[in-house]
C-alpha cells in the first residue's frame, strides 16, 4: 500500500499529455518485442504509446484485421465506434477511423462528437441487430477504451453482433492477423485521410445518448425513484459517463448532482489508488476517497469508470460497499421484484464472485451459473435470457429488461447505479443495509483479493496451474470439497485453479491486463480462517512461478 493511497494527485503524478501523444504517432513498435505486440487480454488490447504497446501501428493493423474478420463472417451491417476520455482515445479514433472509411466500413459515430459509455454501444448494437439487422446486415462495435487502466494508457476491444465483448476464438484470430499486419509492414494498410473520413457516406452520426437514456424505463423502475426524491449523487470520474448523467436527470426527472464531471485527461482531480497511481478504479476506496468523504451529502451516491462499465456504490451508512456485497443485495432484491423475467432464468457470477451469491441462489431456487472470469461468458445467456443477472466480483454487471429481453451483454455501470437508487426507493432501505439481512441469513463472509506483481512467465506458468498440484487433502483445517481448473457453469478453463471447502475457498489466476498476479479467497469463518486460506494459497503459488524468472 502507497502511503499516499487516498491523498489528492500532485502535479508530479500527472502524465505528459503531450508526451503521450507525440509517443503515440512517433514510436513504432517491434514486433519481435513480446511487449510491444498486438495483445489480447479479458478487456482487449490495452498499453501505454510511451512504452510501445499503443500506437498507431497497433491501432491500424487491429482495425484492418477487424475489417477483415467481419467480412469473413457476412457483417454487413454498421460498426458503432465509440471512445472514453483517456487521452490516448482521441488519436485512436482518428486513426481507427481512417482504416474503416477505406474499407468502406459504414461506421456510426457520436453525432455530438463526444464520449460514448461501454453499454451504450452494447445496447445500440443489440437494438440495431432486433430491429434492422436482416434488413441492413449485422452491426458490432468497437470501443476505444482501457477502463479503469491510468491516463498513460489506453485500450481497444471488439464487439462482435452478439453485443458484448468478444470471445476467445475471435479476439485470437484478431490479434493473430493484427501482428502479422505489424510484421508485414503496417504502414501499408489502406487509409483515408481523416479530414475526409468524417465527411464520407461510410460515416454517420448516431445519436448514442437517445438510444439509451429513453429506454432506461424498460429495465429500471424510473417512477419509483422519481417518486422517493432521492438525493443522488453521480461521479462519472471525469469518464465516459460526464455527458450522461446530467441528461438522464433531465430527461428522466431525477434529483441526481453531479460531480468530478470535468474531463481532464490527466485526471489531476482524482485521489491516487492503493499503489500511488491515478486509477478511475470506482471500486477502489482509494480511488473514490472523495465521493466517501462526501457520502452524508446524498441518500445514495455511485460512481463509475472511464467507460462506464463498472460501478460502485457509496451509502451514508457503510461508504462505499465492497462489491460482493453489492451483487448479492442485487441479485436478491432483482430475483424477488423482476415477476415477468423467465423462472428458470440463472444467476450469473465468476468463479472469484462471493459464495454468498451460492447461498442466495439455492435460497431462491434458482440455478447458480459460474464462469470463469470475463464478462463474454455471460453474454449468450443474456441474450437469450437464460441467465437473468450476471456479475463479477470487479464492480460489473448487467442483467435482463423488465420483460425478459437483453439490456446489454456487456457490463453496464451506469444501470447498476441506477439499480442502487430503485433498490433503496422500492425498499426503503439502502444496498448496505439490505447486504446485512443477508449477511445474519446466510452467515457473513470475510473476503479479500491479494495482487502481486509478476512477469509473463511467472503469468503463463501460473495459468497452467493443476489440480495436481495441490497434494494437500484440507485447506485451513477443512476437508477439500474440489480442486477446479473448469468453470462448473460452462466447462471453460478458469485460467488459473480454484480449491473449495465447506466454508472457504480460494483462486490464484494471472491478470489480463495488467503484469500481477491475483490470490482470491473467502471464509465464512472469519477473518483469521480468511488468513489461514491466503497462506496456504500464497505457498502454492509460490511454489509454481517461484523458479520462473
């Protein structure tokens, strides 16, 4: 932990945006440098332009592999492009867009040049593809975004028609054909001079903001918090989400203030994360140290990311909630007021999501779904409404329509806060508040989640981690119940290994996105079991990654 963790950003934290943008255009990458490749992980592909891992070479060969791979499936239909704040978005777009026009790839844009959330492009994909996708050919998307990554960086990921963040098998094949573009010589892909690209017929203005602030009746209960008066406040962390919270208050007519709207590349307003580093992490206590320290100024406050697909949820009688907590308070009151969704409909969760999600689930009578970790594993479930809510222990979620029908199929950040202010308006009782009758039915449970830095090959030797492995027959004083390698939901790989007992669990997987490792682990026994289960976990994490260098 950074002593600084908390404390305001000084102006020697704040990135060179300059910098970052001449690196942007003036490093090329290598190719034959593991870094610097076309890279993949659970969120797309995400670097840094000063370390050579976001560039305009990168940009240009994964959007000529983009067109290629939709050509190849039939997409006929319009990409929906959309951008975050990060610094490294703006160049990206341009860049993107000059390999789409060339291909004359109909591309829509945001008809007010502006910032477009995660699951605005997910709902307009999925709203295009139900109502003129036989018509007009299949529509995906592209979304130029990191996330919650710091302003040094910036990030890439596709959609394909299903709405959500593409799988395995696609983002494989894109990053395959995207390096041997890189290889090939990127500068050879065909491009449009962006003064054109944004005047061509390929290119037109969509409105983003209508297509999902009017639908939101259609899956929150809008009356009933209009109805509360509820004091809301919004902190869109200088995200995605600034332009869309003062017009969902005026157009839906709620009492909702909204602050840290200012869009500041360098986010020289934020408070630094747990390591120091300016992070839009809304699940951060660190990160979203502010809006806490504000809490008694709203009945229910949120927060979101750079693009808005991860929330985080602030009451003035717990602060910010650890986001297990809030899944679960989600999931019992959606699974007890959504009548019309289907009764066999599943409750989604990862595979590091809280057990107490298990407990609900049996509770209620309904099936637990889990997968491994990554939103794509509930996306064909929601889209058929199989599964009614799917959540990751990360602070993202989505989940069905009033009647039934896909919402999103990716993470939708601004819908779960929404969620916060109808559960609080419905019950009159906050998320935490309800979290604790939770808690006393189905017994309190201590969790925690250790990151540790790693290298690649400390990376790739701990996502081969076995059954075998583990020789132990307990963990912490426990009977071993399964040694999993598998998500029970679906059968795909974890990634990494999780070990079970009756009252406790851990996983140990590699990040994605960034050079960690992380311990996931959960006691309902308290929080000196919890201890005994990180110990255990750590020693046979270290005895597979600790002969790598």
């Amino acid at each position: 932990m950074n002593v600084r963790a908390g404390e305001p950003a000084a102006e020697s934290d704040l990135v060179s945006i300059p910098d970052l943008l001449d690196d942007y255009h003036d490093i090329v990458p290598d190719p034959s440098d593991p870094a610097q490749r076309v890279s993949f992980g659970t969120s797309g592909h995400r670097g840094s332009s000063s370390a050579g891992s976001f560039n305009e070479a990168h940009i240009a060969a994964i959007t000529a592999a983009i067109v290629e791979y939709r050509r190849e499936q039939g997409y006929t239909g319009p990409l929906y492009l959309a951008r975050d704040t990060h610094a490294l978005s703006e160049p990206a777009l341009l860049t993107t867009l000059e390999v789409l026009s060339a291909a004359e790839v109909p591309t829509m844009i945001d008809e007010r040049d502006g910032y477009t959330p995660t699951p605005v492009l997910s709902h307009a994909i999925l709203k295009h593809n139900a109502s003129r996708g036989s018509a007009q050919g299949l529509a995906d998307g592209i979304v130029i975004t990191p996330s919650h990554n710091p302003p040094s960086d910036g990030g890439f990921k596709y959609n394909p028609p299903h709405g959500g963040p593409a799988g395995s098998s696609v983002t494989t094949w894109i990053e395959n054909r995207a390096n041997e573009l890189l290889e090939a010589g990127w500068e050879k892909i065909p491009r449009q001079a962006f003064q054109r690209a944004f005047h061509l017929d390929e290119t037109m203005n969509f409105d983003f903001t209508s297509s999902y602030v009017d639908d939101l009746e259609k899956v929150i209960d809008v009356a009933a918090i209009r109805g509360s008066g509820l004091h809301i406040g919004a902190d869109p962390m200088g995200g995605a989400a600034a332009d869309y919270w003062p017009i969902i208050a005026e157009r839906l007519d709620l009492n909702i203030d909204v602050v840290n709207a200012e869009v500041d590349p360098t986010w020289s307003f934020m408070t630094l994360d747990w390591d120091g580093k300016i992070r839009m992490d809304c699940s951060s206590p660190h990160a979203m140290a502010s809006l806490i320290a504000n809490r008694n100024r709203f009945d229910i406050a949120t927060g979101n990311d750079a693009d808005a697909d991860r929330h985080g949820i602030v009451t003035p009688d717990a602060g910010l909630m650890n986001p297990n907590h809030y899944l679960a308070a989600a999931v019992d009151y959606l699974f007890t007021h959504r009548p019309d969704w289907p009764k066999d409909a599943k409750i989604g969760k990862t595979a590091v999501t809280s057990g107490i999600i298990d407990r609900i689930a049996a509770a209620r009578g309904r099936e637990l779904y889990e997968v491994p970790v990554g939103f794509k594993y509930f996306v064909s479930g929601l889209l058929d409404g199989s599964v009614g809510f799917g959540g990751e222990e990360s602070a993202g979620a989505s989940f069905l329509a009033f009647d039934g029908s896909a919402w999103t199929t990716d993470k939708d950040g601004m819908l779960l806060c929404l969620l916060a202010a109808e559960m609080t308006a419905v019950t009159g009782k906050t998320p935490s508040q309800l979290y604790a009758g939770l808690a006393a039915e189905h017994g309190e449970s201590a969790y925690a989640r250790i990151d540790a830095a790693a290298t690649r090959e400390q990376k790739a030797a701990l996502k081969q981690l076995s059954p075998a492995q583990v020789s132990a027959d307990t963990l912490a004083g426990e009977p071993i119940t399964a040694k999993l390698t598998e998500a029970p939901g679906d059968g795909e790989a974890l990634g990494g290994l999780k070990v079970t007992t009756e009252s406790a669990w851990f996983a140990a997987r590699p990040s994605g996105t960034e050079d960690v490792y992380k311990i996931y682990a959960e006691s309902f026994r308290g929080t000196e079991h919890l201890a005994e289960v990180q110990a255990e976990a750590k020693a046979v994490v270290d005895g597979v990654i600790g002969s790598q260098p």
